[in-house]
C-alpha cells in the first residue's frame, strides 16, 4: 500500500519516535524506585500510541500490534492502574530493543521470523502486565465541585492527574492568560516553564472568551502546594483563580465562586450498548414453541392439519361470544340482586343461588369457548416476516448496499388483527434501516465495521407480550442533530432539550412533526411518519421503544399483546358519560376528596401512600360539562415507571369485553383506541391509556 | 467554482502527508495542514474552513479540546469536524461526537475511503 | 435524484397511501372504481336536506338505518356527530349540513329523540372507512341523466361539496362530493 517515498517517510518519522522513547526509558530507568514524572510516562505512552498509529496507518502490523500492546500498559501505567516497578520497565526496554529491531528490518526490505518470534512472546507478557487492579469507586472529583462544562472535555488521564493533585491535597488552581494569536505558543511556553517547578498543569483549554479576533485565552489547571502569593510572581500578566467552587477534602480553601461557564449538562459516563437497549444483547431465545414445532423454512401450507378459515367467520364467532358474555354478565346481575333480596323470602332465595350455579356454569364454558376461538385467531408472524423478507431482499438489491437480514423468531404467534396490521410499521422501519441506517461501504470501513451491514427483524414471546425488534448496525441517531431539529420546529424549547435525557431525547423522533421528507436525507438518522408508526401501534394497545448510539447503530422495540380481542376492563362514568379502561393498565383505584387537593406549578395533584400523583380531570381532557363535586374516584393508570391518577365520577364495575379498534376517519380521535358494545347495544368507547398518559405528561400539558 | 478549504490536523508528519495527498486529488479541494493543535488554532482566524479534520493525540492541546474550542467559539461554530480515533478507543469517538464532531473515523484507514466520504460530505462533483 | 431514488420513491411510505397493496395481498373489499362525472352511474340516492334535495350515486350507499342510539366522541372532528353501532362495527355518523352551510352548527344528536320521524341514516361506502350521514328525509332511488349536468353556480363556500347539479320533472336535485362533504 505505501509508496517507496512513503515508506521513508514512515521509516525516519517511526525512528524520532523510538529515539524519543529511548531517552524518556532511559531517565526512567536511571530514576528507578523514585516517584516517575507524571510527565513523562505521558510522553511515554503517546510516543507508543503515535507508533502504533503510525504504523497502523502504513500497513506495518507487526510493529503496530507490539505498540498496542505496550499502549495498553503505558495507558495502565498513567492512569495509576498499574505499579511502575523493575519487571515493567525492564519489559518496556525490551519491547523498544524489539521496536527497534523490527523497524529496522522494515526499513531494509527483509523479513525477521526470528524476530517475530520474540515479538510475539513479548506482546503476551505485555498483555499480562496490563492487567492491573481497577481504580477505586469512590469520584473525589465529585465531590470537589467542578464545574461540569470544563469536565466535559477532560480525557480520562486528565482527569485522573486531577484527582491524584486532589488526593495529594494541593491547591487546584485556575490560570487564565490571553496572548495574541501570533506568539501564544511561545508565551504558554514560557508560562508552563514558569508554573512546572511550582506544581503541575494537568491540562491547557483553549477558550473563545474573550472573543476579540487577534487574541486567544487559555485557562490552565493547576495544582500546586505553594501559597497563593508564590504562584502570582510566576504569573506575569496571566489571572489565577481557585479552580472548585468546593474545597477539595481535607484541604480548606475560602475562594471567590467561580463565575457561570456557558453550560452543557453534565456528563454521564456513556452508557454501554447493553445497559440501554431495551433487551440487551443477551442471545435472543428461541420462541417457544407451539404443539406444531415449525422448521424455520415451512409454511403453513405444509402442514395437512389445518384449515383455511374466513376471518369474517371469525369475527361472527367474536361477536356471538361477546354477546354471550354480556348475557352472562346480565344474568349474574340478576342472580346477585335476587340472592340479596331473597332473605326472608326462600323461593327466590333457592333460585338465586340455582341461578347463579348455571351462570358459574357458562362462565366456564365461554372461558373455554372463548380461548378456542381466540387460539384460532393466532397466526404466526412469519406470515408477514416472510413477505417483508421478499421485500427487503428485493430493496437491499436495489439500493445496491451490502446487507445481511436476520429474521428469527416467526412463529410467534400473534392475533390475526395485529399481525396484518403491523405489516406497515415494520416496512417502515426496515425500509429506514437500509436507506438511512446503513452507512456506505467506505464509511463503514472508515468507522471499521464490516463492510456488509446487519439488519435484523426478532420476534419474541415474553409473558403475554411479543417482543419485535427491528435494528441495524449502522450509523445510529445523531442526538445534537434531533435535539437540534425538535427545537427548530418548536416541540421543544432550548432549555428543554437540554435537559432530556438520552432516551427522552431520542423518543422525541415519534412526534408528529419531528421532520419532513425533505430532511431526512440529511441525517443519518430517520423522522418521515415515525409518529404514524407509534400511533398505529398504540391503537394495537403496544408501545415502541428506540435505543441509538451514534456509531454502534439503532434498534427499535415494539411491544404487543397477545392478543386484542376479549379484554377485562373497568367502567367509569364521567358527565354522565360511560367508559371503558383496559384493566390491564390499572394499577389501583383511589377514593379522593377534592379538599385534600393541592397544587404544584398549577397542575393538581393528589397523595396516596406518601407519593403525590397528577390528578387528571378525565372530564375536563374530554373537554365534557363538569359539575363541582366534593370527590372523584381515582384511576391510577401506568406504563412503565409513570403513574397519574384519571379522575372520575362512578365506578360501574368490571366487564369482559369485545374491543373493536376504531378504523378508518375515527383513528385520529386522541385518547380513545376502540370501542365496544354493552348490554343494552350502546356503543362505549375504550381508553387508550398509552396515548393519555403521554398526553398528560407532556410538558406542555398545563391543567387547564 | 468556490473552493472548499479542508484543514487536517494531525502531527504524524508521514499520516499528514497521507492524506494531503488524497484529499488534494479532489476537485475543488484546497488542503491546508496543521502539524499541532496550537497551529490549528493559528491558522483557524485566517481561512474559512468548510471542513477540519483533527486527530485526536496531539502534543499541546488534544483533538478533544480543540473540538470543543472549535464548538463553542462564534466565529467557528458552524464549522464541521471530522474526528479521527484509534481502533479501541470508543469512548474517544463518543466524547468527540458528544462535543459536536459530524463524523467519526477509525485508524487505520485507506486514504480513498477518506478521500469518498469528503467528496459526498462537501457533496464535491 | 437519482435513479435509484426514483424507484424507491414508488415504495416510499406514505402516511395517506393505501400501503397493503404492494405486500400483495389479495384485497378483501372491492376496490371502488374513481368516481368522475363522466362515468358515474345513473342510478343515485335523493334524500332531504334542510329543505333541498341531494344525491349521491346509489353504488356509495351502503344501508339506510333509522337513527339510533349515538355515542359521544371526545376531541373528534366538528363535523362528527358521533359513532354508531351497526351490528357490531363502530362507524362514525357525520352531519353534512354545516360543511353545506345549510346550518349553523353540528347537531347534538343521542338518539332518535333528537331527531324528526323521518331523519335517517344513509350509510356509504368509502375507502377511507365507511361513514354514515344524517339525512332529514329519505326520497327514494332516482334515475338522473348526467349529460345534462349542470354545473353549480356561484353558491360560495360550500362549492367544492358540490359535484353539480341535474334536473328532472322540474326537481333540482345536487349531486354531493362524498369526499369532501365528509372532509
């Protein structure tokens, strides 16, 4: 790959590095049992790290491996991880003789197996002194007060060299000096000579205040035991200030705050891949299967046991049960009411309980009834993985990118409804991944990923839910790019998104009016009609999830219920109007006075148990005539970790009922998911808690 | 046709060379180098760069800094960052992006993949 | 754009595309053929309202029900009177009367109570879900000649609701747009 004249260049540049390193391992060498120079083991690991690069850069592996490795201990070595003793020093004069050695037969054009040999060896005892203890949990850093703008941009051995100065108990200083852009790297040279004898600069930020043109600032942090008054004779022109806004444990130092940096949020340590995806990348389990095991490639027209059914049949069996169900619910009511007025009276009495004897009966018998058809209204998700799978090869043949589609999990069963209607959103999604997930072949190589990226469709049963996901392994969301956008179209505001955090961030992609057609090409990321995916699934009562991290790729989780069909729900009134919330997403009732009401930032909450809860005036959300009441019934509704409480008028009990999701002009009513039919052939409409619940604790939801 | 100025800043003469040479050969490109992070900061006031791309292990002031400077200063901020990182060291790659690079790239890599993903970032011919 | 984009731009995603039908599957409901002037059939509904006779070709016109009972729906659409119960399946029952500027405002109407002996439901076919409109009368199936359609006159607002309009044995009779009287 290198050129002739490159190769020289490689050869005379590797060779100021080794002799650099020869004479810090030298001074090393020579000070052995002494404290090291903080300095110079730092010079030490990038000259191997500038090495390894190097070499990396110019197709030289053999020198490159053996510089990581050394790296990787001199990286131990600096942060503290690891002892500076007699066999370190001696492996890392050995490694540079071998540096050397080899460098030398590249440059001759000649191969050393004997050498390599050697290297080999030496690279695996360099492997195992990198192996130190961990660093102690406890942060002092925290505790010393930093301000976290400045924290952002410290490196690892920064920081540590910050909490080795905490730890010692020196002074932490702030040094600012303003040079002109002509002569500032003598001046902080100059200046460092100064400060060097004094204590140790553990890091040099250059800084746009003030902004004049000709002009740059600096602020050096510093740690120092010298008084305040030594340090100001080195400073000549240059400002000191106390570095923390806290003292530094066992050090008291009285300081002036220091004046409000421009923020940016403090950071957290970055997640790892794994701690925030919603399942992790712990294997995916097999489903599990079903009586009828299926090969991975057969179809149901395989199989002789089965039967084609109309799913218009289907539906009239639905109903035929739902009505079942209400005469159930009907002659219990009559089998109570005449129990309770029996007293007294034995006919009616010994009837009642007759009555209720046969309606235990039906109960039983439409359970049965009830899961037969239900069962037969399952079908497995590869009826629509196997037409997404003919898709998507036909799209990646297109789009002429080299990709993988790993599709598992299709015999998942789901309810027919749900299935046919997931279809779309998974097109969707997977159409995003490979025109805007998966990065072009250089980028790809240039972020080191194979060249042939991964798109992956997984289907799982988790208790009476199915988990979808739909992922890559391409470019990932740019979060300062989705931050950016959602306050440009005003769904956020500045301060806002500053605060979310990173998951909170990245769901902000489901709002409508996240991005148009026209932007995404833009970002490596996706927006077109993600809100129409979310509100489509949440009519199916399942929720979507995203997890992104710009560079590892993007998944998203759809969970779903098994099945839609026949669900328990609790009926409520509110203005005289009836009800129906999925019992499911219950988690308790309350009973509340409206006296015992407060108010937080204009909103109305309630306590239960010692936790304060939003109380929602389901009446007023509807917008339906109120009356003034002294208490409600309280409905705590959650997903998730969030709970609020709907507050309504009556409690009409629980019922078993047949949902019928609300299609085609009716889907886009807010907060209602379906309906379903009572006794009495009313029509009564279903809550949607998911699409409540982010209602209510949207930020802009005021109570109003 | 406008120039697009593209700063490299990297202190490995050999890997400058590398890719001056590759990225010199697109239209429309003009290359300038910068062997430190303080010469990148010389050089900044005197161009209107449409691109820097900066190493991150520099001796004076790392990559990460001067990204940061780059980000924060008025009168650069707009412009875009391409982080260059070594193989093993994620956490360089999202402090980088975190502090507002564009793009990332991974040593060891073949000058003509950089050489690509310049000519459809300054969407070049 | 490229050329690639051209063609993937036939499979984009789009929030009011009927996407089912390129996952080739076999449709369940007929499609409906495109109703323009020129190819509308003759036969048409008339039915009253507020006094005028309108008409809608008798293909789009599903069932005639007597107004029943009606649910409320929060937050829906002005024009949405509210959802109906037709043997099981949950339709939304619209008033075209406003978007005709015949009225003042959408009618709340529960059930038959609210409304006159002769109101009824007409029920039509619709790709974007089948609706029912509440009618003040019902006339009768009519057999129009639409070569003689007029077009309406200046009528103002509610124009576009209105796909024209036809004579016979001295009756005007306004042929409605479906799509927008229901929009």
């Amino acid at each position: 790959m290198a050129t002739e004249r490159a190769l020289d260049e490689f050869v005379t540049e590797a060779n100021e590095i080794l002799d650099q390193l020869a004479k810090d391992l030298f001074v090393l060498d020579q000070e052995r049992g002494r404290e090291p120079d903080p300095e110079r083991l730092n010079a030490i690991f990038r000259g191997a790290h500038s090495l390894k690069g190097l070499s990396a850069m110019f197709g030289v592996d053999r020198i490159s491996r053996l510089a990581h490795r050394a790296e990787d201990v001199l990286d131990a070595l600096r942060l503290g991880k690891v002892p500076l003793d007699d066999r370190l020093i001696d492996t890392l004069i050995e490694t540079l003789d071998m540096l050397q050695a080899l460098l030398a037969r590249v440059s001759q054009g000649t191969s050393a197996p004997d050498i390599e040999a050697g290297a080999d060896h030496l690279q695996d005892r360099l492997g195992d002194l990198a192996k130190g203890r961990a660093n102690a949990a406890e942060d002092l850093l925290d505790q010393v007060g930093l301000d976290p703008a400045m924290r952002s941009v410290f490196t690892e051995y920064e920081e540590h060299r910050l909490r080795e100065n905490v730890k010692k108990g020196v002074g932490l200083w702030k040094v600012r000096a303003v040079y002109s852009l002509e002569d500032f790297d003598a001046q902080l040279a100059a200046l460092n000579a100064r400060l060097k004898p004094l204590g140790e600069v553990v890091s040099t930020l250059p800084s746009s205040q003030p902004g004049d043109e000709a002009s740059i600032a600096f602020d050096l942090v510093f740690g120092s035991a010298r008084p305040r008054a030594d340090l100001e004779k080195a400073l000549e022109g240059a400002t000191l200030a106390p570095l923390t806004s806290r003292p530094a444990p066992e050090v008291t130092k009285v300081g002036r705050p220091l004046p409000p940096e421009t923020s940016s949020p403090a950071p957290r340590p970055a997640p790892k891949w794994d701690e925030t995806s919603a399942s992790g990348f712990s294997p995916f389990p097999e489903s599990p299967g079903s009586a009828l095991r299926l090969a991975p490639d057969a179809s149901l027209r395989s199989l002789t046991q089965t039967v084609r059914v109309d799913i218009a049949r289907l539906d009239g069996l639905m109903n035929s049960i739902g009505e079942l169900l209400l005469i159930r619910s009907n002659i219990n009511r009559l089998a109570e009411s005449a129990r309770q007025v029996g007293t007294g009276v034995a006919l009616p009495k010994l009837w009642g309980q007759e009555l209720q004897r046969e309606a235990r009966a039906l109960e039983r018998k439409l359970d049965e009834l009830q899961k037969g058809v239900l069962d037969v209204r399952m079908v497995p998700l590869g009826q629509v993985f196997d037409k997404l799978t003919r898709l998507m090869r036909r799209l990646v043949r297109e789009s002429g990118k080299d990709v993988d589609f790993e599709v598992s999990g299709g015999d998942v069963e789901l309810d027919k409804l749900i299935v046919e209607e997931l279809s779309d959103p998974l097109m969707h999604l997977l159409r995003n991944s490979l025109d805007h997930g998966i990065e072009p072949p250089e980028v790809r190589r240039l972020h080191h990923k194979p060249t042939r990226g991964k798109i992956r469709l997984k289907a799982r049963e988790q208790g009476n839910q199915v988990i979808i996901e739909v992922g890559d392994d391409g470019g990932g969301m740019d979060e300062a790019r989705i931050r950016q956008v959602a306050v440009e179209r005003g769904l956020v505001t500045e301060a806002q998104a500053q605060e979310l955090s990173r998951r909170d961030l990245l769901n902000l992609v489901f709002l409508p009016g996240f991005s148009t057609r026209a932007d995404v090409s833009e970002m490596s990321g996706r927006g077109v009609g993600l809100d129409v995916v979310k509100t489509n699934l949440q009519r199916l009562s399942g929720l979507i999830d995203i997890d992104s991290r710009r560079g590892d790729g993007t998944t998203f989780t759809l969970t779903l219920p098994l099945t839609l069909a026949i669900i328990r729900a609790l009926m409520v009134s509110v203005s005289g109007r009836t009800y129906a919330v999925p019992l499911s997403s219950v988690m308790e009732i309350v009973s509340v006075r409206h006296a015992d009401l407060k108010t937080i930032e204009r909103r109305e909450v309630f306590e239960v148990r010692g936790q304060t809860l939003p109380f929602v005036r389901l009446g007023r959300v509807f917008r339906l005539p109120e009356q003034p009441r002294e208490r409600s019934y309280v409905v705590i509704i959650g997903l998730a970790q969030q709970r609020i409480g709907l507050a309504v008028d009556e409690l009409l009990g629980q019922e078993d009922i047949v949902t019928k999701p609300l299609s085609g002009r009716l889907r886009a009513v807010p907060g209602v998911s379906g309906a379903t039919e009572l006794g009495d052939r009313r029509a009564v409409l279903v809550l949607d808690v998911g699409a409540l619940m982010e209602e209510l604790l949207r930020p802009q939801a005021a109570a109003s | 046709m406008s120039v697009h100025k593209v700063l490299i800043v990297e202190d490995s003469r050999a890997t400058r060379e590398l890719l001056a040479a590759a990225l010199g050969e697109l239209d429309g490109v003009e290359v300038h180098l910068a062997i430190s992070g303080f010469e990148a900061l010389k050089v900044l006031p005197r161009h209107r760069f449409a691109l820097i791309i900066t190493d991150i292990n520099m001796p004076d002031i790392n990559g990460l800094e001067l990204i940061n400077f780059v980000k924060k200063n008025p009168h650069y901020k707009e412009t875009p960052l391409f982080v260059v990182t070594t193989e093993g060291r994620p956490q360089d790659r999202d402090r980088g992006l975190q502090l507002g690079a564009a793009e990332y790239v991974v040593k060891p890599f073949e000058p003509a993949d950089i050489s690509a993903l310049v000519k459809r970032y300054l969407k070049l011919g | 754009m490229s050329r690639f984009a051209e063609l993937l731009d036939r499979f984009f995603y789009r929030p009011d595309e009927a996407v089912g039908a390129f996952l080739e599957l076999a449709p369940e409901t007929e499609a409906l053929p495109e109703a323009a002037p020129e190819e509308l059939p003759e036969e048409f509904l008339a039915f009253e309202l507020a006094g005028e006779t309108y008409a809608v070709p008798i293909a789009t016109v599903r069932e005639i029900q007597k107004v029943g009972d009606v649910t409320e729906v929060p937050r829906a659409a002005p024009n949405l009177i509210g959802l109906i119960n037709v043997r099981g399946e949950m339709l939304p029952l619209y008033d075209v009367k406003r978007r005709l500027d015949l009225a003042d405002a959408v009618p709340v109407v529960r059930s038959r109570k609210d409304v006159g002996r002769g109101a009824r439901v007409v029920l039509v076919k619709d790709p974007e879900g089948d609706a029912g409109i509440l009618v003040d009368r019902v006339q009768g199936v009519v057999k129009l000649n639409l070569s003689r359609l007029e077009s309406a006159p200046q009528l103002g607002v509610e124009r576009d609701a209105v796909a024209g309009l036809s004579r016979k044995d001295g009756h005007l009779y306004i042929l409605l747009d479906l799509e927008q009287a229901l929009s």
